[in-house]
C-alpha cells in the first residue's frame, strides 16, 4: 500500500502534465479555415507580361541558348603518399528555365597513420 502523500503528490503531478496537454488537443481540433488568395485579372496580365519580357532579354552573363542552361562543373582528384587518395567534384544543373540544382561529392582515403 502506498502511502497517502506520495498518492497526492502523484495525482497532482498527472493533473499538472494533463492541463497542457489537454489545452493543445483543444487548440489544434479547432484549426482556422483555409484562407484563398486569387490575383486579379490585371495582376496576372503584368506578371505575364513581365515573364515575357524577361526571356525577350538576354542573360546578364553574356551566354545565351543552350550553352547557357548545359551543366557546368568541376571534378578533382589528389594522390599522395602512403596511399593518400581523394576524388571530388561539383556539378550545377539547370532545372526548367529558372531554377537549378548543384551537386558534389567527395571520396578521400588517407591511407596509413604516421
């Protein structure tokens, strides 16, 4: 049988962690409603206008076409003593007309301690 005060004290204590709990399901069963935002017609005109002027101009880089959006990149490798050897690189890929990726890589072996 446990004794009385160390029953109190362990009630108060569930009580104490419920309160919080209980307060957050109740908040999150009541979510706001979902807000829609629409451009006006006028909006989507400029903003179509404004995409096509964009391509019309040329890249501020001086490429242009294909060569523009082809992957660039680099690629390295190091030999060294004791069986020391690395390979990296890194590569930019253009995805779609405006956005890109930019992977890299990297394998190193250090061969043996001194």
């Amino acid at each position: 049988m446990s004794h009385p005060v160390f029953t109190r004290l362990a009630l108060g204590g569930a009580l104490l962690l419920a309160g919080p709990l209980l307060a957050a399901a109740a908040q999150a069963a009541d979510p706001a409603p979902p807000t829609t935002y629409q451009l006006t017609p006028a909006q989507k005109a400029e903003l179509a206008a404004a995409s096509d002027k964009k391509k019309a101009e040329p890249p501020a880089d001086g490429l242009s076409g294909a060569r523009h959006r082809a992957v660039h990149g680099e690629v390295g490798a190091m030999i060294g003593t004791g069986g020391a050897r690395s390979l990296f690189g890194t590569a930019a890929i253009p995805i779609g007309e405006d956005g890109g990726a930019i992977l890299s890589f990297e394998n190193s072996r250090f061969g043996t301690i001194r």
